[in-house]
C-alpha cells in the first residue's frame, strides 16, 4: 500500500507539472500568442512619456519611449487589450483586438484626455446608398454600418486643446464588393461629446477607376531603419502646425489638407531632416514631397 501510494504521488506531480505558470512580462509562460502595435498620444502624435503599459490577460509589457511600440505575449483567443497611461489625466483605455491567433497587429491605438463618439455615414459612390455591414475603424476603435450605413465609434481619443493629431488619424471602412478606402476626421470637432465625419464614400470593385487614399500631401522618410516614430508635421504660413504625422515601419506619411501654402518638418528624437515647402493648388490634387532623409 505504501508503494502504491508513492506511485500515486509521483504520477500526480508528473500531471501537475505540465500546466500552471503566471503571466507576467512580455514573455510570460501563459502566453501561446502575440500582440504588436503602437500607443500614440492623441495631443502630440507621438509616444507616451512615461512610457504606457500595455496588457493581455496576465501578460505585460511597456512601449517604446522612441515610437509607442509594443509586443506583448498572449493567450490564443484574447480579445481584449488594456493601457494604462501612468497619467492622472488620461487614465486606463480598453481596446478590443482581433481573437488572438499567433501574431495579432493591433496597429495604432489612441490616447489622450479625452473621450468622444466618432459618427458619420457609409455610402456607395455610384447611387449614394447607403451600405450595411461595413466595418469601420479609427484610432483603435471598429464599429459595422447598420442597415443606414451609419456607424457609431465610442470612447475615441480626443483633445478640445488640439485636434492637430486628431485629424491625421487615418480611418478606414472595409465592405465586401467595395474597394477599401480611408478617411479623416479634419475639419469636424467634438461637439457635446460627438465628432460627425462626411460621408465616407466606397467605389464597387466593378469599377475600373479605384478611389486614391484621402492625402493630397505624401511623403516618405528615410532611412527605413530610423523611420518609424519619426514626428512628420505640416505647418500653415504663420508656422502654426495644422497636422502630425506618426510614421511607421514603411517610411510613408500623408495628409488631406485644403489647397494653400505649406511646410513639412521632420523630427525623431535628436535625428531631423531638412524641412520641405509645399504648395497645394486644389484638393484633387496630389503632391508627392521629395524623401526626407534623417539625420543628426
């Protein structure tokens, strides 16, 4: 009997030590999966400082200080993604993410002192109809067109000082038989809580002339080792910043902007580039800024 139940005790710790395990850091026992993206400040465009925290079920991780970039280990199937700012004023934001499978992009969410309901109008650029079951995404948050084509995003990153960040945020609107195609917020500001968009026109794949992207300013930064984080800024004549670019990974930026007379200024952390004029003579017009290459 004794050596049977030494036998016993023996299996059970064999079983028990196959699972168990906490979360933890980024590389955290617990986690079969992975979250990547960017927390970006919703006043400057850039990365927090402090740096955020960011975490999946048990497992964390901080952002970069250079760009906002995370990776955070995950269980499969988690859906959920929490931030806290370590700032008094932002406070923790909640993001719902894709069911985690291997690696998940979470691409960019958005922070920042406060919080609005992002609203506007899906339609079809051939009969202007409406179009239901379009997913919309802006600023990490997503939402699908009810039968109206209207769409409704809560708790989106908002700033009443500024909307200079806040109107270079590209959304985007994705519906079956429609070419993508994204948009902007710019010249709309909260109001009782509410930012209402234009309607967001999507072109039918039967069309043989795909809608361009809504920046009439693009650019790229170079080199693409150094450019991601890189603060991309258009400022009017007076040298009033009237956008903000984050850059990622591939370098490019773009911004929609009414016609008129420009500068494009460049800055990643001690690094600059030479800044660049541009003129804008009417909005259907694209202007492509010759590359930026970073130095310092």
């Amino acid at each position: 009997m004794k050596r049977l139940l030494i036998l016993l005790a023996i299996v059970c710790v064999a079983l028990s030590g196959c699972g168990g395990g906490g979360g933890g850091g980024p590389t955290g026992s617990g986690g079969n999966g992975a979250v990547v993206g960017r927390v970006l400040n919703v006043v400057t465009g850039g990365p927090l400082s402090p740096a955020a925290t960011v975490q999946v079920g048990n497992n964390t991780s901080s952002t970069s200080p250079a760009d906002g970039s995370f990776t955070v280990t995950a269980k499969n199937g988690s859906t959920t993604l929490l931030v806290d700012t370590h700032n008094a004023t932002f406070g923790v934001w909640s993001f719902t993410i894709p069911a985690v499978s291997g690696t998940v992009d979470a691409g960019d969410v958005w922070v920042g002192p406060e919080k609005v309901t992002v609203t506007g109008r899906v339609i079809a650029s051939t009969d202007l109809q409406p179009i239901a079951g379009a997913k919309v995404s802006f600023a990490g948050r997503t939402a699908t067109t009810d039968s109206t084509g209207i769409f409704s995003l809560t708790n989106v990153a908002y700033s009443s000082a500024t909307q200079t960040a806040f109107w270079g945020i590209a959304g985007s609107a994705v519906a079956t038989g429609f070419f993508n195609t994204q948009f902007s917020t710019s010249p709309a500001v909260a109001n009782s809580g509410v930012v209402t968009v234009s309607d967001v026109v999507l072109t039918p794949l039967s069309d043989t002339d795909p809608p361009p992207l809504p920046s009439n300013i693009i650019g790229r930064v170079l080199p693409l080792s150094e450019a991601s984080g890189t603060i991309v800024t258009l400022k009017d004549g007076t040298g009033h910043a009237v956008r903000i670019f984050n850059v990622g990974s591939n370098g490019a930026y773009g911004f929609w902007i009414a016609p008129g007379s420009y500068t494009v200024t460049y800055q990643n952390g001690s690094k600059t580039a030479t800044s660049q004029s541009v003129t804008l003579g009417a909005p259907d017009q694209v202007i492509r800024v010759p590359d930026a290459v970073l130095h310092g």
